[in-house]
C-alpha cells in the first residue's frame, strides 16, 4: 500500500511526525462512545484490582482513563492519520534533498536534445514509462519537477489525481498565478481512462503555456506506443540506474560497496530495480543495527526474496482445518491484524473471531482458565515470536492475512465483519493498535478491492440509534480511507465514494468525509476542498464544525496565498451555508497569514468574494484582512490595501460592498472608536475607493 517518493532508496528516513491536530465535536456536541471497556484495566503491580479501579486516573495502555466511581468520564486513544512523505504538494526541501542523493537514470538529466528534461523543459509535457510497473517512475517525475524548479524560482511541484470522469481539466489541475509541474500517475488507470486522457491531452497542452506550467504523465508500458503515435518524441522510458549505487545510496551499514563485492552479491542485485532495491537496503539495515554481520543479513534477505511462505501457510493452516482446531486459526489471523499488540488484545480478537465464526469454546472456570500469554503460545510453531508477539521477520503478519483473503474466498464476509466490529468490543486499544487495524484494513483492500475499505470505514464510523458519534473508532476509518484515498489502485474509486457521502445527508459519513478531507488536504488541496464545499452545506452542527475546522487546517499547511487559489470553486453556485464556514475559515487563516499572501493571489480571491458574498459574509473576511494592516509597518498597509481596491475593478457597486464591510458592525461611518492604526488603515481603504470610484470622477 505504501506509495513510496523514494522509491531509488535514497532519502534519509523523515524525522519522527508531530501528532496529528484532531477535529473536535462542536461545542455543546459531546462525543462519548457507546459502552465502557469490556476488557480488565491494567493495575500497577501489587495493588488489588478495585483498589486500582477507583483511582483517579487510571493508565490503560497508552490512554489515559478518568474515572469517577459511577464511571462518568472516560477518554480513549484515537489513530492518527498515516503521513503520505512525497505525495501531492512537494516540500521544497524534500525536494532538494531527493535531488542531492538521487541516482540518476541514463538519459533522464544532462543536455543532450532527448534527455528527459530537455524534452520536458523544451515541450511543456513528458510522458515517462518503464518496461516494468514499479521502475522509480514517481522519483524520476519528481527529479525533473526539481530541476524545472531550478530554473523558475516560482514554480510548484506537485502530484494531482484524476477524479472519476479521467479528463484533464485546465482549470482544475492548474492553479492561477501559480506556474507547476505537475506530475500524474497513470500506471494504473484502465483503458477508458486513457482514451480520455488522450482526447483531452491536446487542449490541455495548449493551455500550459498561458498558465506556464508543464504536464508528467507517468503511463505503463503498454501505453508507450499509443502515446507515442499521438505525441511523438514526447515519450521518455525510463532507463536503470546502477544497483549497486542505489543500495549504497540508501544502507546505513558501512561500507556498501564493498560488502556488495565481497558476498557476490552484485549480479542478484543488478536484475532488480530501484524500488527492490530500497527495500533488500532497508531490511539488510535493520538487521544489522540488530546485530546480524551486513553479510549474512543481506545473503539471507536476497534468500528470503526467492521463498515463497504461501506453500507452509496452505499446509499448517489444512493441517489445523483437519483437526478441526478453531481456536489456533482464529489466534493466527488475530495475530495477523494486531501484530506486535499485547497477548491480551490479541486473544480477546481471537474470541471475537469464533464469535463470529459460529465456534462455540468450552466453559471453564477461571481457576482453570489459561492466560493469553498461554494461548497464544500454541501459534509459535509459525515463526511467531511470543515475547515480541509478532512474526518473523517482523510484519508478516500482512502475508498471513493476504493468504487467508485470497485462498479461503468463504472467509472474506467473516473476516469482514470481525474487522468491523472489534473496536466496538474491544475499547481500551492503544493509538498504535488503532493504526495497524486501520493498516491491515488498507492491505486487505488491496486484494479485495476499494469496497472493502469502504465496508469496514462505514461500519466504524457507524452510530447506532441513540449513540453519539465515537472518536475511537472512526479515527481508525479516517485513517484508513486517507491511505486508500490516495492509493494508486484504490483512491480513484474511494474519491469517488468520498464525494458522493459528501453530498448524502448521512451525517456519519459527512464527518468521516470532513475528516478524511483534513488528513489529505495538505498533500491534495483540490481534491479536499472540492468534498468539503459539499460538506459545508449539511445541516448536522458537528459536520459543519468539522468542515470548518478542515478548511482552517489546510489553510493553515498551505500557507494564505496557496489556500486562497485553490478556494475558487467554493463561490460557484454557493448556497449561504458554504459562504458562512467560507467566511469563518478564511478569516481566521488570514488572521495570521495574511502578510504573506500573494497580491495577485489576494485580488483574484476579493473579485470572486465581491462577485458571490452577502454581506454578512463578506465583513468577516475584510474586517481580519484590515485588522492584520492595521498591525503592518505603513509600507505592508499599501501592499495589503491595493488588492481590495483592485478587486473593486472601479465598479460603484463593489465599492458600496466595501465600504460597508469595512465597518466591521457599525452602521455609519464613524471612526473614532476604533483605535488608531485601524482607523488610519480604514480610512486608507476608503480613500483610495473614492479615488477609483467612477461616480467621483
């Protein structure tokens, strides 16, 4: 499921990621979940259960409980949403540093007229392919994005997803006053979506050049010779760098050169590509950091790649079907989903499995009855190791899975529903429990299709009747549809479903969406905002709040003059409902940032405001924008002012919406009360409206 940048092994691993801002229930909107912990609290050493119980605060795990003794407050851990590094919208300096140790290709950089770049740089639009699927087409994308931004200090890179009807659309993959080169994924689009693309790719060309910007298409190799019939000398495929500078490149052990040479190593690692590679460099790292010799480590990786664990699975798992042994099946598969989870945990998922699968377990009395850690001890005969309680090597608990979806087609309603039922029966998983469901459930639609990340978001996100919406175990939906979102196979279809929930009444999955909508729209402004605009018109108070508290956000990540490009089909046919929580997101983005927005970026924002807003909605906005001047050195003030003026376009009647929302919430035209600065920044305004105004010249 990964959607690796770094698919050459090159960048150091990101530092660790802040904890993820959370959208809080609206106020008065209480969120507090169905039912209470069914499992035991964990005490601290050899104080009594009860005497434990009635503590204060209470450490579950990673969460902290406080209770009281009628058990009226209980907080839980929420899962946060999976950063996607090198997705979307690029950071300059991840950028810069994929550049400083990328390996090049043959032929992608340098100056002869067919080089990659030169093509790019020459035509506007590149497309890239390989003679295999995962060659390093994304990193080489993003390398001549960077050598483009070299040359124009202003340029963006960025990635954009094709949405349901696969056209490329000027005006909605390029963004005004803001040249790009922007960078498409099409590896796995199906044929329809090509022709589309094809029918549409020579509009759009045309139309690079009036918003100086340029097109990579990244296509299978399939594609290569249809496209080249259509754009000849356009198609660049992509050449294979040296492996052996690509695991130096990417391995912390030392010495990479000549460990390659002395284990003989370099001819098994020559027939694979960059991606490969990144993942023999990084499994041969880790092990030795845990003190395996670099050689053995990365004689047995290239070993292990060959072996296949299908053929043991399929035999240990008939062998434990003929003894008609449920319960060690059940605490494999559970394994599989919370690897690297307490034994308690996995055990009590291991029952929830019988449950649902119908297997009664016999009764016995808890004097008798043995511990987790003593059942789950049954299941080391399969590489699992009990005091780490994960299989070897670490996370193969995903093969596991993977084997039990694709070979026991009759399982996959039961595995299903347990998924989507187990944090509702087990309430005490730590954050990191909540992400690797989440995870597994994002591993299993990739073999089951987006449907079955839909099926099990819905069912966490689900409230019954007469239950409050639950933090818990939507953030495991959240954090689920965010990665199958943006997942090459998987997000065309869930994007799709994400912009249908937005425009339901389903007030469940309005906020899953608006949420969703948070976690990805750092890295894909338009595809958020686009689903959030729908939101903003619900009429649930928490959807709303949500919706508000997305925009705010990623206005916030992207910075004013970006936040504000990307807000025009907000105005389009706008009810007042989305032109309030526009109004209240961008007065308080521009808060703090309106110093740094781009004039052109800001004019264009006021037109389109001018053009769409009542007048309730329009003072909000102008009174944050004069109200940040007023704080400006006099130079700033001129800067900040003209815009509005501009936007006026010496209209009478966009002059009046000004002049009135200046006011902020006064009905005449007295200054006084306010204090001097933004007086002086009003009457500024003001003066130069009367200079502009027709009906005074």
């Amino acid at each position: 499921m990964d959607y690796d940048v770094d698919e050459f092994g090159i960048l150091d691993p990101p530092p660790p990621a802040a904890p993820e801002p959370t959208i809080p229930p609206a106020s008065g909107s209480e969120e507090t979940p169905a039912i209470l912990p069914t499992t035991s609290i964990i005490g601290n050493g050899n104080e009594t259960v009860s005497g434990d119980y009635y503590k204060q605060h209470i450490e579950v795990q990673s969460a902290t409980f406080v209770l009281t003794k009628d058990n009226s407050e209980v907080t839980y851990a929420e899962a946060r949403v999976q950063k996607r590094f090198g997705r979307g919208l690029q950071d300059r300096e991840a950028l810069q540093q994929l550049a400083d140790s990328y390996v090049p290709p043959p032929g992608l950089l340098g100056e002869d007229p067919k080089a990659a770049f030169q093509v790019l740089h020459e035509r506007q639009i590149l497309m890239l392919t390989a003679v295999t699927h995962e060659a390093g087409q994304f990193s080489a994308g993003l390398r001549l994005g960077y050598e483009l931004q070299k040359r124009y200090a202003g340029l963006v890179v960025r990635e954009e997803l094709i949405e349901q009807d696969s056209v490329l659309h000027a005006e909605t993959l390029l963004v005004e006053h803001e040249p790009a080169a922007v960078l498409v994924d099409l590896r796995w689009a199906g044929e329809e979506d090509f022709q589309n693309i094809r029918r549409g790719l020579v509009e759009f060309t045309d139309e690079l050049e009036q918003y100086r910007s340029y097109l990579i298409l990244i296509i299978p190799h399939e594609q290569e010779r249809k496209f080249e019939d259509s754009f000849p000398g356009r198609v660049h495929r992509l050449a294979k760098p040296s492996s052996t500078e690509v695991f130096a490149s990417y391995s912390t052990v030392s010495n990479p050169h000549e460990l390659i040479d002395s284990s003989d190593s370099a001819e098994a690692l020559e027939q694979l590509w960059p991606p490969q590679i990144k993942e023999i460099a990084n499994a041969v790292s880790d092990r030795s950091d845990r003190g395996e010799p670099p050689e053995q480590a990365l004689q047995d990786v290239l070993r292990e790649r060959l072996e296949s664990r299908t053929p043991q699975l399929r035999e240990t798992i008939s062998k434990y079907q003929a003894l008609k042994d449920t319960e060690w099946i059940a605490l494999l598969l559970a394994a599989g989903i919370l690897e690297g989870s307490s034994a308690r945990h996995i055990v009590a998922a291991s029952d929830q499995l019988l449950k649902h699968s119908g297997a009664k377990r016999e009764e016995v009395i808890p004097l008798l009855r043995p511990s987790p850690f003593t059942r789950l001890s049954r299941i080391t005969d399969h590489h699992f190791d009990l005091h780490m309680c994960a299989f070897q090597p670490r996370g193969s608990g995903v093969q596991v899975l993977r084997h039990a979806w694709r070979e026991h087609a009759d399982l996959r309603p039961t595995l299903l529903t347990w998924l989507g039922e187990l944090p509702r029966q087990i309430r005490d998983l730590e954050r990191e429990e909540l992400e690797r469901i989440a995870d597994r459930g994002a591993e299993l639609a990739t073999e089951g299709g987006y449907n079955v990340a839909v099926t099990l978001a819905g069912a966490w996100a689900k409230t019954e009747a007469g239950e409050k919406p639950d933090a818990y175990r939507r953030s495991i939906a959240v954090r689920l549809l965010t990665t199958a979102a943006t997942d090459p196979s998987l997000g065309k279809s869930v994007r799709q479903k994400l912009w249908e929930w937005s425009r339901e009444s389903n007030a469940d999955r309005q906020l899953l969406t608006a949420e969703v909508c948070a976690g990805i729209g750092q890295a894909f402004p338009r595809i958020a905002l686009t689903r959030l605009k729908h939101l903003a018109n619900s009429e649930n108070d928490l959807v709303r709040t949500a919706v508000r508290t997305a925009v705010e956000q990623i206005g916030a990540e992207l910075g004013g003059s970006t936040f504000l490009r990307y807000l025009t089909d907000w105005f389009d046919e706008a009810s007042p409902a989305r032109l309030q929580v526009l109004a209240e997101g961008v007065a308080t983005v521009l808060t703090d940032q309106t110093l740094d927005v781009d004039p052109d970026a800001a004019s264009s924002f006021w037109q389109r405001a001018l053009n769409a807003m009542p007048p309730g909605s329009l003072r909000p906005i102008v009174g944050s924008w004069l109200r940040t001047a007023a704080l400006a050195t006099p130079e700033q003030r001129d800067v900040l002012v003209e815009p509005l003026v501009q936007a006026a376009k010496q209209d009478s009647r966009r002059i009046a919406q000004l002049q009135h929302a200046s006011r902020f919430d006064r009905t005449y035209l007295d200054l006084s009360s306010f204090d001097e600065d933004l007086s002086d920044v009003v009457e500024q305004l003001w003066t130069r409206l009367d200079e502009v105004d027709p009906i005074w010249r």
